[in-house]
C-alpha cells in the first residue's frame, strides 16, 4: 500500500490478490496466484529501490556541504551583480521616456500648426475662387446681357444692375464708376452717349482684369495649398513615428523594470538558500538516517515476511522408523568369585 507510484485502486488490488496467493504453499499455487506473487515481488523491489534513492538523494547535500555553499555564494554574487546591472538600465530608460514623450509634444504641435495652416490656405483657395467665380457670372449673366441690349424688361434689368453692383463692392470698384454703369445699363443702346460706352469699357475691362489677377492668385494659394499639404503629411509621419519611439523606450522600460523585480526575486532566493545551507545539511542528514531505517525496517520485515511467505513448502516427511533387533536369552557369566559374582 506504500506503493505510491502504482494507483490506489491498483495497490488495493493487489494487496487483496497477495493475501490469498501466500497463504497458499508454493507447491498448492496455481498459475495465477504465480504471477501475482511475481507481481507483488516486483512492487516491493520498486519501493526498496525507491527507498535507496531516497537514501543517495538525502546523503548528496551532506557529502558535498563544500561545493553547496560555493555553489550558494556563487549564485548569490551572479543574483546581485544582474539586479545591480539593471538597475543602472532604469534611469537611462526613463530618460529616453522622457525625451520621447517631449518628441512626440514637439511633433504634435508642428502637426497641428501644419495642419492649421494647410486648413487656413485651402480656405483661401475656396474664398478666391468663390470671388473669381462670382465675378465672372456677375460679368457673363448680367453685365453682358445688359451690355448689348437683350434685357428689355426694366424690373429684370433694374434687379440684374443691382446684382452686378453688389458684386462691384465686393471687389470695391471706383464708386463714380458703378454709379455710372447703373444709370448706362438701364439705357436703351441706341440712347447711350460716347461717355456711356466708354464707362461700360472701363468697367468690363476692370472687372476682366480683376477675375484675371484673382486667378493668378488661386493659382499661387493653390500651389502653397499644395506645399503645406506636404507639409502636413510629413508632420503627420513624424508625429506617428515619434509616437512609435515612445511606445517602444515606454515598452523597454516596462520591460527593465519588470526584469529588476525578476532580479530582486532572484536575490532574496539566493540569499535564502544561503542561509537555510546549514539547516537544509543537517536536515537532510537527518532525512539520510531516517531513509536508512526506514530501509533497513523494509528489509526485516514486510521483505523478509514477503520472501519466506514466497518460498513456503509443505514440510517433507518423516523418515520410517527401524524396527527392534532380536534380542537372546540372557546369560549370567561367573569368572571367578562366590556365586553372587562378586570378584
């Protein structure tokens, strides 16, 4: 039942088969009370093989007392120096941390700015061209149409005039120049004068320049617009790999720090396992002594029973007794003396 490396169920077992194998004389066994005495045999070589390893196993740390507590100091020395090594690593670490985060700061203001600013030219770019595009129509539907006649009905004409005159002011137009082609384009053409039509000339040439230069300047907003789009795409990488950079010094940090916990670990078990050496010698002294009794226990007796149970005969017979010899008639021999025979 000591037997730990066979199942509880499978010791049992054989417990049980063992008593009624042995009780049997070796002759009376049949083959499977045989085998289970050679299985039983086999369990208890197991257990006294285990029972000698234990032994060697206990007497190891007492016959090398000297190499263990080298071997202890020498672990403890290694534990150090490593815990010492990576706590040099730390402020190196954190410092690196520390000028990532301001990295990756710096790279999300100079993005943000980059962006501000691409923002800000692109809304240029709309506001120019919503003007170029105003100026043309207030030229193509309502300057022109007015220009040549073709607007006969006064309401309609007076609104369009209105409409280009705003569009005038937007672009601040001389003053004496819109109050001039307010009053010629409500003419009829055949009613306007040299000086009517050399005001709509000025004022068509006006605004035709201006559309001009305002699309010269999209064309530079748009060029720049296109710059800082660049710029912006570069900030915004920079701002990711910086972002990068501080993930991984945070990761190696978070890695050092939790390699000097491993590191302390290691220094509080070295310096354990130094100083519980002299009780681990003497204990497994003690555990050697008590694996010998153990043993030697074994052997006298559950071996010793198990080993004369196993042998156990039948006693052989006893020998025939001899018959009596034949014994004569007795005789009385006189040799000298009375007759009582004394000499």
């Amino acid at each position: 039942m000591e037997a730990d490396e066979l199942p509880k169920s499978a010791r049992e077992m054989l417990a049980g088969m063992a008593t009624v194998s042995l009780n049997k004389l070796k002759e009376d066994r049949h083959k499977y009370q045989l085998e289970v005495v050679d299985m039983v045999a086999t369990t208890l070589s197991g257990i006294e093989a285990r029972m000698r390893k234990a032994i060697d196993e206990a007497g190891v740390l007492a016959s090398n007392a000297d190499a263990e507590r080298a071997t202890r100091s020498g672990n403890l020395a290694t534990a150090m120096t490593k815990l010492d090594a990576k706590k040099a690593e730390i402020p190196t670490l954190t410092a690196a941390l520390s000028e990532a985060k301001a990295a990756v700061k710096e790279a999300s203001h100079n993005h943000a700015s980059a962006v501000h600013a691409q923002a800000s030219s692109d809304t240029e770019v709309q506001t120019a061209t919503g003007k170029k595009d105003r100026l043309e129509a207030a030229l193509k539907d309502n300057f022109l149409p007015l220009k040549d006649g073709s607007i006969t009905e006064k309401g309609l004409a007076k609104k369009m005039v209105a409409s280009l005159v705003n569009v005038a002011k937007e672009h601040h137009v001389d003053t004496s120049l819109m109050h001039a082609i307010g009053v010629t384009l409500t003419k009829e053409v055949g009613a306007r004068g040299v000086f009517d039509n050399t005001s709509l000339e000025h004022f068509e040439e006006d605004f035709r320049r201006r559309a001009s230069e305002i699309a010269a300047t999209i064309e530079q907003l748009a060029s720049a617009s296109a710059s800082l789009a660049g710029k912006s795409q570069e900030a915004s990488q920079a701002l990711q790999a910086a972002k990068e950079r501080q993930a991984a010094q945070a990761s190696a940090l978070k890695q050092a720090q939790d390699e000097q916990s491993a590191c302390e670990s290691d220094v509080k078990a070295a310096e354990k396992a130094v100083k519980t050496l002299e009780p681990d010698i003497a204990a497994a002294a003690d555990a050697a002594d008590a694996a010998k009794l153990q043993l030697e226990n074994f052997q006298e007796g559950a071996l010793a029973n198990f080993m004369e149970l196993k042998e156990r005969c039948a006693p052989p017979p006893a020998p025939p007794t001899p018959p009596e010899e034949q014994q004569g008639p007795e005789v009385t021999v006189y040799v000298g003396g009375d007759e009582q025979g004394e000499l």
